[in-house]
C-alpha cells in the first residue's frame, strides 16, 4: 500500500502504518457519522406523515417533537461532525503523508464526542429534549443533553486542533512549499467551525448550565438567541466546506481530469471562513433584541458569502468541462453529454451544483433585509435547508463515502451501479419533497407543527396536494437512504478486493509550487476573523449589560 | 511567485461582484427610499409583570386589543403565553396602518399572518413592534410560528378584518382562549 506520490521518501513501513491510521480513524468517525444517518431517516421519514394529515394513526404531538429534535441533532450535529473529522484525519495523513502527531490525543477526541452523542441520545430518545436542534431558552431540556452536545463540542475541538497542528508540522518541514489544497481546505474547515461553534458554546457553558445547576435562577433569552445566531450560519459552513473540498480535490481526479484553478479553489476557501460567522443576524432579522442598522450590515456579509459559492461554481463547471471535451466533447454544450455520468463523485458533483443553484436563489430570499419576513421560520425555511445541506453537502458525503470506503476497508465497492443509482434517487427525492415545502411555506404553514388545525379547512384544502407530494419523496429518500448504508456495509463485508489503495488528490491545470503566504496560511485570517467578529457582534452582545433587560425564568416544555 | 487567473476567471470575478453589488443596491433601496426594515425596537419589558399595573400595565388585561393611541393612531396589543394570543379575536380595519405591539408572558413564541409580512419573533424580555396593514378581508388566521411546547400547533387566532367603514372600536377586550 503505498501513500501519495513522494513515497521514495517514506521507508516502507511507516507508510503502511500511516495508512492504517488513516483508515482507522477514517472508518471509526465515518461509522459512528453514517449510523447516525441510519437512525436519524426514519425519523424523517416520521414526520412527513404525521404533519401531512394524511395518516390519522400517526398523530402524536409527543412524538413528532422528540423525532424533529433527533432527527435535527442527529442529522446537523452528529452527521456532519464525525463525517468531517474522519475525511479530515484521513485527508490530513495522506496528503501530508506524515502520521498525526499523538494518536491518543485523536482518539480521546473521538471518545468524548461519541460520549457526548450518547448522552444527548438517550435524553433525546426518552422524549427528554424535545427542545428542537436549536434549544432556545428559556425553555429547557435535561441537563444531559446539554452535556452531550456540549462533550460532542469539545471532543470536536480536538480534532480542529489536530488540522492546525498537522499543517504547522508540514509547513515547518517544507518551508515554501504550498500546503496541499486539501489539507488547506480542512485546516480553514477547523479553524471556521472553531470560530463558529464557540457563540452556542458560550451560551451552553455560561447561560444554560449554570441555570440548570441552580447556580442561577434566570436567563437572558435575548443573549441566548444572539449568541446562537454566531453558531447557526457558519456552522452549515462548516458542513459545507468538506462538501467542496470533495469538488476540488476528489472530484476532478474522478472525472478524469484536473482541476481548473487550485489558487482559486483557495481564494473560495479563504472567503468561505471570513464571511461564514460575522453574518449571524439574518437569522434575527424578526427579533426584537437587536437593532435594524446591525442586521443591514450582517445583510452586507451575508450577501458575500455568495462569492466563494460561484467561484466553486465556476472553478467546477469548468472542470467539469474539461473532463466531458477530454472525453470526445464538442461545440457548446457536447462536454455536458460526455461527462462520467456512471462515476458516483462526478455524478453527485453535478446533481449537488444543480441543487445548490435553486437552494442559492431561495437562499437570497432568508438573506434579505425585508423580504426574509415572507419567509421566516415557514416551512420555506425547512425546504431551503434541505435543499442545501441534505442535497448538496449530504450527497457530497455519499461521494466521498463511495470514494474512500474501498480505500479504507481495502474492499471493491460492492456496486458502482447501484451506487450512481443511489445518488439520482436521492437528489430527485430531495427535490421532489423540497419543492413543495418551499411552496407550503409560502402558502404560510410555519416550519415544526405537528398539525395543520391553525388555518382551517378551507386553507388546508390548498396544502394538501402539496402534502401527497412531499409524501412520495420522502419515501424515495428513505429508499435511497437504506440503499447507502447497504452499500457501505456490502463493500466493508465484500470478499473481493479494491483494485488500488492508493490515495491520491486532484491536480490542478497550472499545479503551483508555491503559492501567495496568504493562500497558505490561517494566522492572518484568524486574526481578520477576531476584528470582524468584533466590528459585528461587539456591541450587539455587550448591549445587554446596558439594557439589563428584565431576565427569564425557565420553563419545562 | 505563480498566481495564474485566467482571462474567463477574471470576467466571471466581474460578473460575481456586479451581482453583489446589484443585490447590496437592492436591500439598501428598500431600507433607505422605501423606509422597509425589519422589526427592531429593542425595548425591554418584564414578562412576568406584563399583567401587572405596578409595571405600566400597557398589556394589563383591560388594555390588551384594539386602540387609538393619543395621536389617533391604531394599536393592537398582544399577549403570546402558552398556548394561545390574547386577545384571540383581532378586529381590524381593512388597509389601515396598524402597529401591532406583543409581549411574551413565558417562552420564546412567533407571530406570522400568511399572505402577508405580519411576522415577529416574541422573545422573553422584549416588546415586539411591527408597523403593517392587512389588506385582505375577513376572518385572517393568524399562527406562532416558533417551537414553544407540545401543543404549539394549537397556538392560533384571528384577525377580524372589516372593512374601513364598518370598523368600530369595541372596548378593550378580556383574552379569549388559546
């Protein structure tokens, strides 16, 4: 087995041993991600039918509201957080091709977060934290569950230390030399979600455990929803971004070409991280605890974070090109037909770039200053999120998970067929139960109810074919979904072998050497990120030491 | 040092930034010519003496619903507790500017008319404020659109919209039930 392409320098069996620790790591995070995955569908699949009226059996506001508050934490916690940090560890050990520096130290990582999950589980699964995904006072859960997605954090933090190590390591060995993109990728992925857990941190540590604790006997809701809001953009950045990382380094390959522009691909990074976090308030647009001149200028941030996506979109159309004009392509539009179609990475890149082109423009919608109030919190807002993250940034993680599972396990993927069978199900499905979601939204049916019962029957009348349809993508999801965990699992159990193990990431058209300090860096952008953070959440959280509104006491629910 | 952009590169880069900046121009002229902004009043109140005369009593019993304030202007005041508005029932002339002033008396609620941008978030600790219209008539279903507990489906009422010569100003009303 060997390891990228400098493995004359590696002697032999350091590389084997840095491939098992890749696959290790890679397969535990990954595992613990994809079952996570497995149990949180039903539940999805749960909750359509009991909101669509149609299944007067399944009727339970009891249970609609544990399996939303799983199902959220499952799929936006759990999913995503050990799914990155295993394609991270992974990432990182193969394209450096140097070993993490303490193993132990990854592991006691790993450990607290799969800790924590249990915790946050079992207060989910026993109907204990019904709080929703986003748990905004002063209504309370039980403590374990603030414990758990607290454990979850920290254990996380040890990963996002070991990507910023790993590239300190690398870059002192190799003085000059541009940092893998890959490895840049995830050391800007670290460093966001550093930045951006660290608002809901704050309010778990500080505002709600002490209250629960008894330490305290109110709550500032008002500070609780803003610091919030400095989580809950940039961390669906923080699902993104490995979402892209696989378009510039693992698809290109895959498609049988190079990547259009690595400086690019870095440039969208680099932006990626500074307008993710400072941007929070289009989620406060209709809250009282904030004035209108700080949601126009989070308006203006969040306005940019348009940038990095068409750069993506640009820099992977164009290598998508490429690939289909390599393949016999010709005129215009000739490349789209000749594309690797049957190939899974290429295949779910473009089904994710169409679907994170009609997510983009609903997306301008929840970023308006005014227009975000036709919208806010309606099922539009579901719909939206859907479309992105479990469209987009999910079916990029089935990609990397069809990618990296023969190269971990050492096992031929058990059907590429299936596999691109798999992806069309999915993207069709999402957007066959997105699609009326964004239209029930505009209809006016809030997001999270249980029942339809506010409007009466004449306006649920208008709701209801909208309800059938969304009803027979969520099937095609879940089928799609079950079809997934069985391929992974037939390909870890498959008795033939993969016919390589070597791993190896895209190059780009001009491969450069050596690249702008800036591009290959973090130090610079950390710092930029403090004073933005500064500029744009500064006053709005010291305001409430001015105001000293009257607080909250806490509620059950 | 290599830093190559290509010449596609560099007129899709124009491309992106006159999008931004054509969506920028877009929201400022709505926030500056049209005067359309997001409600933002930071206003503190106290949620657990809303009821309470020794706290102003603006959202007292017998002053909660429909009013003209002293310069003659409507006002609607709202109490969102789990699990109903009070009042339920909200007449309303139609195509009139109303402000709509609502307090919180427990937990996080939303207030949001379909059809329309009649949508609050209540935070606990704050007065919501929106200055609107309804323009459509009769009975207008009016939901909490936040998470607030088990039976937050159940948090619902109407405004009652006539229309402008048939509106009277009834005397305050007691809440009615959620």
């Amino acid at each position: 087995m060997s390891v990228i392409s400098d493995e004359r320098l590696v002697p032999r069996t350091q590389a084997v041993d840095l491939t098992r620790q890749a696959n290790r790591l890679g397969l535990a995070n990954m595992w613990v991600a994809f079952g996570s995955f497995a149990l949180a569908i039903p539940m999805g699949l749960y909750q359509v039918a009991e909101r669509s009226n149609l299944f007067p059996a399944a009727e339970s506001a009891d249970l609609y509201y544990a399996s939303v508050s799983t199902h959220g934490v499952l799929m936006a916690y759990v999913l995503t957080t050990f799914f990155i940090m295993g394609y991270g560890y992974h990432a990182a050990i193969h394209s450096l091709n140097q070993p993490l520096w303490s193993p132990a130290f990854s592991w006691t990582g790993f450990g607290l977060a799969l800790l924590g999950t249990v915790l946050a589980a079992y207060a989910l699964l026993t109907g204990q934290a019904s709080v929703m995904y986003t748990f905004y006072p002063p209504e309370l859960a039980i403590l374990p569950f603030y414990v758990g997605v607290a454990l979850l954090v920290v254990g996380s933090y040890f990963w996002v230390a070991d990507m910023i190590i790993a590239m300190m390591i690398w870059r002192r060995a190799n003085p000059g030399r541009a940092v893998p993109l890959v490895m840049f990728g995830f050391a800007m992925t670290a460093l966001l979600w550093g930045w951006t857990s660290m608002g809901a941190v704050l309010e778990v540590l500080f505002q709600i455990i002490p209250l629960l604790l008894g330490w305290v006997d109110t709550i500032e809701s008002g500070l609780a929803r803003t610091l919030f809001s400095w989580t809950l953009h940039g961390i669906v950045y923080f699902w993104l971004f490995p979402a892209y990382i696989a378009m510039y380094t693992l698809m290109p390959r895959e498609a049988g070409t190079k990547l259009f522009s690595d400086e690019f691909a870095r440039i969208a990074f680099v932006m990626l991280f500074i307008f993710s976090v400072p941007i929070g308030f289009h989620h406060l647009y209709m809250d009282p605890q904030q004035e209108a001149g700080w949601k126009l200028l989070h308006m203006f941030g969040t306005f940019m974070v348009a940038v990095p996506t068409l750069i993506t979109g640009f820099t992977v159309m164009g290598t998508l090109e490429s690939s289909g004009r390599l393949r016999g392509g010709k005129g215009l539009f000739g490349w789209v037909a000749r594309m690797r179609w049957n190939n899974p990475a290429t295949l779910a890149t473009i089904l994710a770039m169409g679907m994170l082109t009609f997510g983009g423009f609903g997306g301008v919608i929840n970023a308006s200053y005014a227009m975000n109030a036709l919208i806010h919190d309606t099922q539009w807002v579901t719909g939206h999120f859907h479309l992105i993250f479990g469209g987009t940034t999910v079916i990029m993680y089935f990609a990397v998970a069809y990618w990296a599972w023969p190269l971990m396990t050492g096992r031929a993927l058990a059907s590429r067929w299936l596999a691109v069978w798999q992806l069309w199900t999915w993207a069709i499905g999402m957007c066959i139960t997105t699609g009326p979601w964004h239209i029930i939204g505009l209809l006016g049916q809030p997001r999270r109810v249980d029942t339809l019962e506010a409007y009466g029957p004449a306006i649920n009348a208008t709701l209801m074919p909208h309800m059938a349809i969304m009803m027979v993508g969520s099937v095609m999801l879940t089928v799609s979904a079950i079809l997934f965990v069985w391929i992974l699992v037939a390909t870890h159990l498959n008795p033939r072998r993969a016919a390589t193990t070597e791993v190896a990431y895209a190059v780009a058209v001009h491969q450069p050497m050596q690249v702008p300090n800036l591009l290959n860096s973090l130090a610079f952008w950390n710092w930029a990120m403090l004073a933005y953070m500064v500029i744009s959440y500064g006053y709005p959280i010291a305001q409430f030491w001015i105001i000293n509104a009257p607080q909250s006491v806490p509620y059950g629910y | 040092m290599a830093f190559h952009v290509d010449k596609l590169e560099k007129r899709w880069l124009w491309i992106i930034g006159a999008l931004v900046v054509m969506t920028w121009v877009v929201q400022i002229y709505g926030a500056a010519v049209t005067d359309l902004h997001p409600p933002s009043n930071v206003e503190a109140v106290d949620s657990a003496q809303i009821h309470l005369a020794s706290s102003g009593g603006e959202f007292a019993e017998d002053k909660i619903g429909t009013s003209r304030d002293a310069d003659g202007k409507l006002v609607v005041r709202m109490v969102a507790a789990r699990y109903g508005f009070y009042p339920q029932r909200i007449d309303i002339p139609q195509g009139e500017e109303f402000t709509l002033r609502v307090v919180s008396f427990d937990v996080l609620h939303g207030i949001y008319v379909p059809g329309s941008n009649l949508n609050l978030m209540i935070v606990p600790g704050y007065a919501s404020q929106v200055t609107t219209q309804l323009n459509m008539l009769g009975e207008v279903p009016y939901v909490c659109h936040e998470f607030c507990g088990p039976a937050h489906a159940y948090m619902y009422g109407v405004f009652n919209v006539v229309p402008k010569d048939q509106f009277k100003l009834a005397a305050a009303s007691a809440g009615g039930q959620g």
